[in-house]
C-alpha cells in the first residue's frame, strides 16, 4: 500500500538524481529502502568504457564497506543495488549522505571512482519520548509563561524530518514553536491565567507533523496539573550559551558555568541544575553538571570526529514541593586536537614490474585517511630511501606509486619501498608502511664464456669418448633467460672434419672426443662453440677452442741405413795399428715422436765389461777406447742399444761385427746385395754413375757454404732481419728452423752409408724454448739430461764429415 502510494515520487527522485552530475566528480542517486536489483547508473556509458571489454578487463567495484550495498552488471556495465538500503541506519542525522565508490579496471590498470548519493524517503513517522506528557503549572501562572514541550524524534532528515507543531484547541494555552540548529522545539504558551478551583486538570493533544509528502504525524498526550502558590521560575542570565573544549579532555574539565536566579524565597527559590535527556542524545554520557553549582564539567569521552558541537538543554527547578523549572542551552564547540594517525592502506600492486617498464609505469594504487580536520588532517607522503619509485596525488587522498628510474634485476631484484604518511598536525604524527616490489626478468644478458680463447690440451691415444673439456658460460638472467645450450659454430675449419673428430652435448657443453688423436697426423685444430640463452629473442655469444694434442711416447727409435735392413749382417774393418778415438762406425736413428720422446741416446749393451769401444751417447759414433793388443779378438760383436727418454723409454737395437784386420790394405768395403756384371758396362750404370756423382758434388758444395757460414758469420750480420738458421744437434742431426716450420737435415759421418735425410721436426710444447747446447738446438726442459761425453767442435764434425763423404764417393765410383 505504501509502496504504491510513494513510488511516483521515487521515480521522479530517482530519474532528476541520474540526470546530474557533478563537475569533477560522477555522482549517482537512489533512494532507501529500494528494491534489489534497482538501477542507479550506467558506469559503462559514464566512464565511456567498451560493455565488451568489461568482462576482459575483469571490471569490479573495489572492496570497500560500501561495496556490500552494489554490484555491477558485466555484461551492460549498470550499476545497480545489491541489499535494500536503510539511510537511517547509515548516516544517522546527517543530512547528505554519499557513499564513496571505486571501480577498477586490468590491462591497462586504471580505476574510476564515483559517488552515490542515497535519498531519504519519509518511512518514519514523528515520534514522541512518551506518550503522555505531565505538567504541573501553578495558578499563579502568568499569562505568557512557557512551558517546554517534548520534542518528537524523527529518524527521516531533511524535509521528512519534524517540521511542525499542532495543539489540541483550548481557551488556556497557545503553542509556540522555536526553531532551533536540529528541529523546531515546542513550547507551550499559557495565555489565560488558571484556576485549580475551575480545573485542576487540563488535557492537552501535541501532534507534530514531519514535511514530507504525504506528512507523517505523531501524537502525545499533555496533563496540565494546576499547582497553587510558588509563582515564581528559576531564569537563566542567558538563554543561550556557548564554550569551547579541546576533544580528548581528561574527567572533570570545567566547561562552563550557568546560572539562575528565583525570585522566591526558602525552598521555593532554591534551584537544582540538572541536564535535560533526549533521546538518541550523547549528553548525559559526555558532561555532568554540578546540581548545586550549575558547573558544566566533562564526564566521559569527547571525539571531534563524531560530533564537532553538541548542544546541551539545562534545566534549573526549584526545590518547591512543587517545583518550578527554568530553561537554557549549552553549545559546546568541540576543538580538534591531533590525535588520530595518518592510515595507508594499499588498494592496488603489480605482483612484478618488467625490468624495461618505462618511467611513469603505475605500479600501485595507495589511500591515506586521517579523521582529523584541517592541518590536523593534511597528509604528505614520503617515500624513504633511494628507490626509482615516486608518488603523485591523483584524486583527494588517492595516490599512485610510479616508477621514476630505470630498473635492473640483475642489480636489484627486489625493493622494499617504504612509505612514510605524515600529518600538518603539532606535534605530527605519521604513519609508515613497506611496499615490496619485485622487478621481472627481461632477456637483456646474453650467456658469456670466462674466456673468448679456450685452450685444450689433450693426450694423443687418449680413450674414445672421454671429456676433455666441458665448456660453462654465465647469464646474469634468470628462468628461460638464463637457460643455456651450447653447440658448434658452422661454417668454420672445413679443412678438417670437427664434427667426426669432437661431439658436444648441449645442455651441459661437455667436449667428447670421437676419435684417438694422433700427434704425428695432427697437432692443433680450431673451431667455435656458441652459448645461445633460451629467452625470446634470444642472445648468444661466441668462444674459440684451440685444441692442442700433447705427444706420447707411443714411437720406438728407427734405424736409419746402412744398418736398418732386418736379418742383415753388418760388420766393419779396422786396422790392428788403430789409434785410441781411431772412427769405427756411427749409427743413426730417428724417433717419430716429439721432444724428450725423440730424444734419443746411444750405449753398447753387449758385450758387458766392453773396454776396447765406446760409443757417443748423443752421436752414436763408435771409436776405440785405446790401442790394439795381442791378446785382442779378431773379431768383436757389439750391440747398440738406441733408446728415448720418453715414460716409459722406448729401444731398439742393432747388431756390428768388428773386424781387425793386420794392415789398412786389408780392409775392404762390403756392400750387401749389389749385382755385379763383370764384363759389360750398361746404360743404367752410366746413369747411376752420373746421379751419384752429381748428388756428391752437391752435397759437398752445400756442405762447404754451411760450414763457411757457421765459422765466419758474426752476430751483426743477422741482427737485422730474421733470416733462417741452420744449425747442429748433438745426435748429429742439423736444423733448418723458420719462423712458421723447423726441419732436420740429418746426415752421416760415414761416408759408407746413406747420404741426406730430411725430416720435420715436431713443435715445441708451449712451455719450452729453443736453446743451444754445444753448438746444436734442443728444447729446453726442467728434466736432467743423461750424462754425455764432449763431442768434437762443430767445425772438427764437419771436417771429418766432409773427409768421409769425399771417400764414400770415391768408392762408390769405383764399386760402379
């Protein structure tokens, strides 16, 4: 019934408040008490937000106590009502009531706020403390004198709240209305004087009226009781007071004093103060008065923030069997004293902010209240510290927390950003609070290795399939950023098969060998391996592995000709009147290994106790220890044992049959397996003859520079350019050496046996240098050398060598 009475009016309410909004701010309307459900705006349409990207976005009106009173439609994006709303309930007195909203919004972040404005309806009718009234007026009541009525209580505001008065006719008093701060107070006016005799008792009907449309009423009861004799009321000095107290003051703070005066005497003129109570009032819990003295003094709690005035009605009666009262009021002004703390509270965060974000990038929504007023109430923020965060004001006491630096979570990963509140207040008072952020990772490190040149040092013969090297490479990212493969560079040493020869595992960069490394076939190779991070784009970076293979003694000593052929007998003649150091043999052998493990030394293993040979250890060549004797063999077998310092030491082993023969014109020449034709004279023997002869001319002649070079060069000729350097080992070998290639030119002083053999020479290990030793090169090593015997002078070996050349060619032409 009600409802169909009132609802042209609240749709008409309802559709004036849609249709304005203020500047600045939206502000929508509706009534109390509507129905669930009720439409109060279109958030969509006033925000110009797309109704499709609501539900993207994840639109939702933001937590909040006023949050439980609205929803959202996703779907058409109208705000409507979620429970039927009691004003009353919410806002008490108060005659605006707004209810702050916030709405936000993801992808981008943004957040709208908006106010709603709930309109009192008139459901509540006016209503009086009690429903009968008694008054007792004496009969020497005055025409005039006033009497203070009770004030109906409307919980409505505004113009459905009390705006009038209505007294039941009679021929005694009249009703006067005196508007006052909240609601008009009634008075009841006596306008003939009365008579206890005619009437003792007069019956009154107060109806107070509220202003809504339909008005409201309520009713209370008047008995008037007509007293006889004390004429005279207690009378304020004033009628209205004022004062001032700080809130927060202790117990017992005066406030103020009121006073009246009765012009009657003895008890009748005697006055008690006391606080006149009203319902739904605070008074009598927050001040007492002195009955006696009328002093106005705190008795409880006083909070500026719930009421900043409060109106006090004092009433003084006197101590008459039938008292009469006199009426005042107390305005009581309450001062704002800084007490409430500035509170941040965090609205909204982005779990992790991209290390690349840009500056301005919001990165949290913070509110701040502070109940108190004026300074008491300005809040600045401050942030601690040195972080590349700021804040802004965005709206009243919203605020943003921006990113004002760039970022680098490789540096810093995490910040704990603290956040200071302080009031204008004196003393101020604040309020902190710590905010943690934490800075994403962005692919902005690509992996690097310690070291763009990897050296490798691998053992020849090493097992198939060992690690020999296992490549790491650092990336300061994280997760997929940081996650590493590895792999071969292509394109690079087509020259040699790096894939058939090494295998490398990707995720742990492990380095297989595929194959046995040969040092003699090959001693260093090259490739690139790159390190590639699995981000998006990825980066990736580049090192070069110089693979160097380390020699193994894994080579015996060869036997160069005349005494290499196997199964042969080899045999030289002596003659019986031989000088001790009289030249026998030299023997001549080769190591296809590198360094000490070509190293070799020559001893005369058999027979044991040998004290008519010797042998060099370093040359190989055989001599006499001493002169012939009669009691000499004829013939001495000797074994030659050639053995390299290699670990363990490798050998090999020749056998010569010594042959002492009486006088030098016994001793002959054998050549083994040499055709001979006795009596023609052909045309290969004629070619023979002529390659034979041409190679010992120039052999000699080679023979003849060198040694001219080496005996009458001086240091300044060579000090100004790096020409080739031939020079001797104490095996008896000679080195052609380059700057990019060494060779040995090996030859024999005995001119019986083979000629010129050339050979490279293996490189020298990375921690050892070139040095001379007695004339020759060898390779510098912190290993001791086996004792060797002083070899001639370089020019002594050469000269012999010469001689014994010019006789092995002379020989060979004769034998032809």
């Amino acid at each position: 019934m009600w409802d169909q009475e009132y609802r042209p009016w609240i749709h008409y309410i309802l559709l004036f408040q849609l249709c304005s909004i203020s500047l600045g701010q939206t502000v929508y309307s509706v009534s109390e008490e509507s129905n669930t459900g009720t439409t109060v705006g279109n958030l969509a349409k006033d925000f110009n937000l797309d109704v499709k990207d609501l539900a993207i976005r994840g639109f939702q009106i933001v937590s909040g106590p006023n949050k439980r009173y609205f929803d959202v439609n996703i779907g058409t994006g109208i705000l409507h009502t979620k429970e039927r709303i009691d004003r009353d309930e919410i806002c008490g007195r108060s005659t605006k009531c707004t209810l702050e909203l916030e709405a936000i919004a993801n992808s981008p972040l943004a957040m709208y706020r908006f106010d709603v404005s709930i309109l009192d309806i008139n459901d509540n009718p006016p209503i009086f403390p009690a429903s009968t009234e008694y008054l007792n007026i004496s009969e020497v009541a005055l025409p005039g004198e006033r009497f203070t009525l009770p004030r109906a209580y409307d919980a409505d505001v505004g113009s459905n709240s009390v705006k009038s008065y209505k007294l039941q006719n009679n021929e005694y008093f009249s009703l006067d209305v005196q508007n006052g701060e909240e609601n008009a107070s009634p008075e009841l006016v006596l306008q003939k004087s009365l008579d206890r005799e005619k009437q003792p008792t007069i019956q009154l009907v107060l109806t107070a009226f509220d202003g809504g449309k339909p008005s409201r009423s309520g009713t209370i009861k008047i008995i008037v009781n007509v007293e006889d004799i004390n004429d005279n009321i207690p009378v304020f000095n004033k009628q209205l007071y004022k004062a001032l107290v700080s809130e927060n003051a202790p117990k017992g703070t005066s406030v103020i004093t009121v006073h009246a005066t009765d012009l009657d005497e003895g008890l009748n003129g005697d006055i008690l103060y006391s606080l006149v109570t009203r319902e739904h009032s605070k008074t009598t819990d927050a001040f007492a008065i002195d009955t006696n003295s009328g002093m106005i003094t705190v008795k409880g709690d006083i909070d500026h923030e719930t009421d900043r005035a409060i109106e006090i009605r004092i009433q003084a009666k006197d101590k008459s069997s039938k008292p009469r009262a006199g009426y005042c009021k107390v305005l009581v002004e309450i001062l704002d004293v800084n007490d409430n703390v500035p509170e941040l509270s965090l609205t909204s965060l982005l779990e992790r902010v991209n290390e690349n974000a840009a500056v301005g990038t919001m990165v949290g929504l913070i509110t701040v209240k502070d109940d108190d007023t004026g300074p008491n109430g300005a809040v600045n923020l401050k942030i601690h510290g040195s972080v590349p965060f700021k804040i802004e004001n965005t709206y009243k006491n919203k605020y943003s927390l921006l990113l004002n630096g760039p970022l680098d979570r490789e540096s810093v990963s995490q910040y704990d950003v603290t956040i200071t509140a302080t009031d204008e207040g004196t003393p101020p008072l604040s309020s902190s609070t710590l905010i943690t952020v934490h800075v994403a990772d962005v692919n902005d490190n690509a992996p690097r290795f310690p070291d763009p040149i990897i050296n490798v040092y691998v053992k020849e013969n090493s097992p198939v399939g060992n690690v020999i090297y296992k490549a790491s490479a650092v990336d300061l990212d994280v997760g997929d950023n940081a996650k590493i493969t590895y792999s071969l560079l292509e394109g690079l040493m087509r020259s040699f098969p790096v894939t058939s020869s090494i295998n490398l595992n990707a995720d742990s960069g492990e380095i297989y060998a595929l194959q046995s490394f040969n040092y003699e076939e090959i001693k260093t190779f090259q490739f690139q391996i790159v390190a590639k991070d699995s981000g998006v784009p990825s980066l990736s970076s580049n090192a070069t592995v110089n693979i160097f293979i380390l020699d193994d003694n894994d080579n015996s000593p060869s036997i160069l000709p005349p005494y290499s052929e196997h199964g042969s007998v080899n045999s030289e003649n002596i003659p019986y009147s031989a000088e001790a150091g009289y030249f026998v043999a030299k023997i001549r052998a080769v190591d296809a290994d590198s360094g000490y493990n070509a190293l070799l030394s020559y001893h005369i293993s058999e027979p044991k106790g040998n004290n008519l040979f010797r042998i060099g250890t370093s040359n190989g060549e055989i001599r006499t220890k001493r002169r012939m004797s009669d009691n000499d063999l004829k013939t001495h077998p000797l074994v030659v044992l050639v053995s390299d310092h290699g670990e363990p030491s490798l050998s090999a082993t020749v056998s010569i049959d010594v042959v002492v023969a009486e006088s030098s014109g016994d001793i002959q020449t054998q050549f083994k397996h040499v055709p001979r034709k006795d009596d023609t004279f052909s045309d290969l023997n004629l070619y023979l003859l002529i390659a034979i002869v041409s190679v010992s001319v120039i052999f000699l002649l080679s023979l003849i520079s060198l040694i001219a070079v080496k005996c009458h060069r001086t240091d300044s000729n060579f000090s100004g350019y790096s020409a080739p350097v031939i020079s001797t080992h104490p095996d008896g070998s000679w080195s052609y050496s380059k700057s990019t290639q060494q060779y040995d030119v090996c030859f024999s002083s005995d001119t019986l046996k083979s000629d010129v053999v050339v050979f490279p020479a293996p490189f020298p290990p990375a921690d050892a240098e070139l040095i001379s030793i007695n004339g020759g090169d060898t390779y510098n090593r912190t290993q001791t050398l086996p004792t060797r015997e002083k070899p001639q002078t370089w020019c002594d070996d050469m000269r012999n060598v010469g001689q014994q050349a010019s006789r092995s060619a002379s020989q060979r032409s004769n034998s032809v």
